[in-house]
C-alpha cells in the first residue's frame, strides 16, 4: 500500500501561480464553497483557433437564474499578444451566440436573435455580424467546410427528408392524442421517439450568404447523424476540399436499442450519391471521424467488441487515397477520448483517461508513438494551433481555463475567467492514496479535507456512476467534491473495479459482477482512508451515489447495512428485474448481465439484484429520481422508497419532474443540495 501528495490532484502549477495575484484581494477570512457558487460560475466553451494562431474563440455560459438555464455570449482572445485578457466577442442581452468556428478570417455561429436559431457570421476582429440562414424547422448544429464555399447542417427531420424544408403534414382534428409504436426505441434518454432522425444536409455559402433549404446527403439510410442523444460537431468532418463529408452512424432499424455499431460513413457533398459505409466490417463502434488538414488521412476510434459501449477505444487510420487503415494504438493500452489533428498534419492530438486524469496525448500518425504532454487535469477540449494547441482543462478545485500547449514544457495558463468570483474562497486539498483490493489489484482512490478544519470531520463516501467511469481529478457542476467539503464533509471516492483508465482488463472486471468486486473495493477503500486520514471521522459517514452509484447504494442497504450513518441514491436500479424490461439501451443492461436477456438467463440479472435483500434494509435513505430519466427509469426510485417507507425506516423522496439522468437546471442543483445535505447533517450530526 502506497500514498502519494495531495499535489497530484490540485489544479496544475501554472494554475496556482496564475491565480496568486487574483486572490490576493481576497478578504482576509477566507470561506468555504457552496452551491450557490458552483451554480453561477461562467463555463467555458470548446474553443476554436484561427488558423494562423492568432485568435481563440469561444462560447461561455452565464447562469441566468431568474430564468432558470445557462445563456450564452462569445468570447475571444488574441493569442498573438503577450498579456492578453479576454474580451467579448459578441454579448446581446437575452439571446444566446453558441458553437463558434473560425474559417479564414470569420467566426461562424448560431444565434436565437429574433426568436428563431439561425446560422450567422462576423470577422474575427470584430464588425456586425450578419444573418446566413433562413430556413425554418431549426437545427442541431454545422459546420463550415475548409473551403468556405458550404455549410453542412444537421436537424431534426422526418426520415430521408429530401431537404431542410419541414414536411406538410395533415392535421386531423378527430385525432386522439396517443402514441404508437411498431418497434423500439419508444423512448430514449429524456424524451419519447416522434418518428424524426437527426439528418445532415449542405448548403451553398457564398458572399449572399446561405439561403435555400439545402440538400440531404444522406440518402435512404435510417439512423442518426450524429448520433442521439449526445453526438454532435465531434462526429461529422469535412474534406480538405470540401467535396465529401464523413459521419458516423448507426442504422436503426429493429435493433437499434441491442446495438453499438455505428459506423463511419462518406458520401458527396452535393448530395450526388448514397453515403459508403467505410467500416462495415467492424460490427462494433466506429466514431469521431476526423479528417487531417492535408486532406490524406481519415482518423477515428474503433471499438471490438460489439454491443459493448465501454469497450476500448483505439485509433485508427485511413489513407484517403488507397484505402489502407491501420490501428495506430493498439498496443496502447487506454481508450481515445478525443481526437484532433495538428495544422501540419504531423501529429494527432488525443485525451485519455490515466489513474485518476485526464491528460493530453500526441500520436505519431506514422508510428503510432504516444507523448504525453499534460500530468495532472483533466483535458476537457482541444484547439490545435501552429504552434501546440489551447486546452480547456480543469480540477478537482477549479473548473475549465484555457491553457497553451507546446511541444516542451508545462502548459502556460491564458485565462482566468472565474478569478473574481472564486477570490475569497478557500479550496480543499486533495490526497490520493492506493490499497490493495479485490482480485489483488492495486485500486485507487481520494480524500478531499475541509480547507481550515483543524478536528475530525464526517465522511461523505461518494460512489460513481458508469459503472464505467472513475472518480478523477476532475470539476463537477453536478456531483462536485468541493462542496462536500465546503460543507465540512472529508469526501472519500475510490476507482472500484470497472473503472476507466486503468486499462481495458480492469473496466471489464464489473460486467456481470456489479455487486462483487466493487463492493470488496468499496469496503477496503473505505477502511484504508478512515485510517491513514486522522482527520476523518469514519464513525460519522454517509454513503452517497448515481446511477451505478445509485445501485450501489441499493445494494449497500442489504449488504453492507450497519457501516453507514445514511444513504443518498439518486436514479438507481433497485429491481433488475425491471430494469431489464423498462430501460431504452438494451445493450447496456444485457451486456453487464453477460449479454443475455433476463428471460434467456434470469439467475444472471437476480444474483446481483438489491430488491432480493430489502428484508436487510435499515440505514435512513434519501432516494432522488428525474421523472424524464429513461435511463433508470424513477419509477426504480419510487419503489425503493416504497420499500423503505413499509419497512418503517427513515426515507425521504425527491423527484424532479423537468430533469432526466442528471440534474441540469440551476434551481434544481441547489435544490438537490440543499436536500443532500440537509439528510446529511440531519444523520451524521454528534
């Protein structure tokens, strides 16, 4: 067993040393962080790099709390002068400017200015900006082509829509107001199927502008592009020439729900012919399409395993010109995150996931040799530019700044948006520490200490979801450790097996063993750190999580019931035996139940189920369920609360009737505080 400093996980060198002067206003008593902070800090956008490397350009979110939502302005930053400071690009009151990109000397974006999502653009060094678009129906995102010269857009259209133009469709006034259904998905993460796909279609950009409905590219296929509920910019690329675009998608069909096997697609701008499925071999994922600027190379990720969403990502290439792909990591053995590609086209930028960060990587193209070029944060965007690239990278305390990249040395600090907002606020620490767990495995793990707590403090044993993720040195605005602790709880998290970044061998280990090695890891996490952290008081602790966290929280109740003072579950499965049958992605349920039905094997999903342990329950438990979450649907909440409150144990139920899997909306996150905590105190008070 080995401890390591609690400077792996604090906010990079560079980030300490850049905040000295901004901090040094603050009053002298310091205090701690709360969720009303958290809910308003500005967030920073991925950014977008002119191609000579002069400007940085990006979206950032200012919590409108009246209103309830984020709102959007763009910002920039001239790279090219030392001692830049942000400045705003375009800020209207009351519409929101989002997803820009530099093409040239211009900045394209959308805008709702006027009450309608249109397509505008400006130069880069500042001007009026002018409206580009103007069909109706709205859209999901674009992406302007190398050239200049199209625009491609992707919508929410009735399937193989011939053009942006809505469909005229008939209403009957006798018409009930049910709907039907010949096949799955019925419904999928928050929102119930209305029989449209997400299509893509170019239009023309010239100095006019870009009017006209366009043409669809994606003719007779039936799938998404990008894919729903998530994909979006990161899964469409254009050409060099702007003459072809490649995306990813998944053919639905009857299956859709059982399968992960999207593939990357080509087909002819001018929508002349039917899109080329460029990976129809691979039955498993095939996403982030990204073409290198010089036009010769197409990279992506590739997954092996179908049906497995948390499969390992590897980096593949293709030669544009003869065809040949090759898989540049394999032998590497962590999962591609992100892809982009250098302006020379000499390197592939890529993060992945390492112990507990999230660092920045460069692939040789010709070799496939990884350098790593970031230690500890989380890399949460990257802008190549001719000289390295602009990260957005985060903490544990601290959220997303940008950052310059070179070859050598330590990244180089450009912003501090939060600075004057954060002043005055005194951050916990962070130690991380290993232990021998399950299966002999050394296993991971972080304590967060109250910043100025001088005596024991309560535990807060926080469980992540996934179940393939990780508790890593990263900014929540939802789950965020440094809360926990400005609330005076000593936050323990542990990298249970099944957790990312530790190599495939080690994600793979939860499958069909959910309630398992994860608990033995849970258990002995727990003990090391109440041991090695004096000032934690393990006699007072909390066990708290979502989703799998959720479950685990479930699974706790009956098996681990006398160690917690209370539990928080939030969006958990309590009855796999439903959950199996309510869920929307099928493949995910049947594949960490050994990739059969409950039905074909019912003895795989009940070996690991919490409803078969109720008789168990003891510990007060607070259960917090989204009515629009498909994922784990709340009705698994409402029967574990039922559970709870006819065993006569003390429970307590929210439910969020506007949020799905997550909490989202600024009210509702302090809400959701405001009850975690509250339970807390409530049952770990002396």
């Amino acid at each position: 067993m080995k401890t390591l400093l609690t400077a792996s996980l604090l906010a990079p060198a560079a980030l300490t040393a850049a905040l000295t002067t901004a901090l040094s206003a603050a009053p002298a008593a310091a205090r701690q962080l709360t969720i009303d902070d958290v809910s308003t800090l500005s967030r920073v956008g991925a950014p977008t790099a002119s191609t000579d490397g002069k400007w940085l350009v990006w979206a950032q979110r200012e919590t409108d709390l009246t209103a309830n939502r984020g709102r959007y302005d763009l910002w920039r930053l001239d790279l090219g002068r030392k001692g830049a400071k942000p400045e705003p690009l375009l800020a209207e009151a009351d519409v929101n400017e989002n997803d820009p990109q530099i093409v040239g000397s211009t900045v394209y974006f959308s805008s709702d200015k006027g009450g309608d999502d249109a397509i505008w653009a400006m130069p880069v060094t500042g001007g009026q900006p002018r409206k580009l678009t103007g069909f109706q129906g709205g859209f999901g995102g674009f992406k302007v082509a190398p050239t200049g010269d199209r625009i491609l857009v992707w919508a929410d259209r009735k399937p193989n829509a011939p053009s942006l133009a809505p469909a005229l469709e008939k209403k009957d006034a006798n018409a009930g107001e049910g709907r039907v259904y010949d096949k799955l998905f019925v419904r999928h993460w928050d929102r119930w199927v209305d029989g449209t796909h997400s299509q893509l279609f170019v239009l023309p950009l010239t100095a006019a502008g870009a009017p006209g409905d366009g043409v669809a590219i994606g003719h007779g296929i039936d799938g998404d592009a990008p894919s729903r509920p998530f994909g979006g910019g990161e899964e469409v690329s254009w050409s060099a020439d702007g003459k072809t675009v490649y995306f990813a998608l998944r053919i639905a069909g009857t299956t859709e729900p059982l399968s992960t096997n999207l593939d990357i697609w080509s087909a002819p701008a001018d929508g002349s012919a039917a899109p080329v499925n460029l990976t129809a071999a691979n039955r498993a994922t095939d996403n982030l399409p990204t073409v290198s600027p010089d036009g010769r190379s197409l990279a992506w990720f590739a997954m092996k395993r179908p049906g497995f969403e948390a499969d390992r990502q590897v980096l593949m290439l293709r030669d544009l010109a003869t065809g040949q792909v090759r898989a540049l990591t394999e032998n590497w053995d962590r999962s591609v995150g992100s892809i982009a590609w250098s302006p020379d086209s000499k390197r592939i930028y890529v993060t992945a996931q390492d112990t507990q960060e999230n660092p920045l990587f460069a692939v040789d193209p010709a070799s496939g040799k990884v350098t790593r070029l970031t230690q500890a944060g989380h890399v949460s965007a990257v802008a190549p530019t001719p000289k390295g690239a602009v990260i957005a990278m985060n903490s544990l305390t601290a959220p997303d700044d940008f950052y310059a990249v070179f070859a050598k040395g330590k990244p180089v600090r450009l912003t501090a948006v939060n600075a004057a907002r954060l002043a005055g606020i005194d951050m916990p620490t962070v130690s991380r520490f290993s232990f021998t767990g399950a299966n002999n495995d050394t296993v991971w793990g972080y304590a967060v200490k109250p910043a100025g707590s001088t005596g024991k403090v309560p535990v807060a044993f926080m469980v992540h979801g996934g179940p393939q993720g990780s508790s890593d040195n990263s900014w929540s605005y939802r789950w965020n450790p440094a809360v926990f602790a400005g609330a005076g709880y000593g936050l323990v998290a542990v990298d249970f097996h099944g957790s990312t970044g530790y190599g495939q061998a080690f994600t793979d280990a939860i499958s069909n063993n959910w309630g398992g090695w994860p608990l033995e890891d849970l258990k002995a996490g727990l003990a090391t750190a109440t041991t090695k952290f004096a000032w934690l008081d393990g006699t007072r602790a909390c066990a708290l999580g979502a989703s799998y966290g959720g479950y685990m929280m479930n699974w706790i109740e009956g098996q681990w019931a006398d160690r917690f003072q209370c539990i928080v579950q939030h969006d958990g499965v309590f009855d796999a035996r439903a959950m199996a049958y309510e869920t929307e992605e099928l493949w995910f349920d049947e594949w960490e139940h050994g990739g059969k039905t409950y039905h074909q094997d019912p003895a795989a999903y009940e070996k690991w189920n919490p409803v078969n342990y109720v008789q168990n329950w003891k510990t007060p438990m607070l259960v917090i369920t989204g009515e629009k979450d498909f994922r784990i649907p709340y009705t698994q909440g409402l029967a574990a609360f039922t559970a709870l409150q006819r065993r006569g144990i003390p429970s307590r139920l929210l439910v969020n009737p506007n949020e799905n899997h997550w909490v989202l909306k600024p009210k509702n996150s302090r809400q959701w505080y405001g009850e975690v905590l509250g339970w807390m105190n409530r049952w770990t008070a002396k």
